[in-house]
C-alpha cells in the first residue's frame, strides 16, 4: 500500500504495513518509509 513520507516529501510504498484501528474506530494502516525509517499513516 502507497502512503505519503512526510520526510521524503514523496509517496512511497509502505513496508511492514499492518491494519490498526484508531481510538475513533475508523480503520487505519501503519507502516515504515523504506527509505529514511519514517513511520507512515494512511487513514481508510
């Protein structure tokens, strides 16, 4: 899954992304930049 690299600057495909679900119960995916380590977010 693609999420945007706030430290990049640049949408990336996520590595060890797993679903999480947010303290308002929406449905998230977390995961790691490959590049620089940064966590990344997507909502959805």
């Amino acid at each position: 899954m693609q999420a945007y690299c706030m430290k990049c600057r640049a949408k990336r495909e996520m590595k060890d992304a797993k679903k999480i679900i947010m303290k308002n119960g929406r449905p998230a995916t977390q995961g790691v930049c490959p590049v620089c380590g940064t966590k990344m977010f997507k909502i959805g």
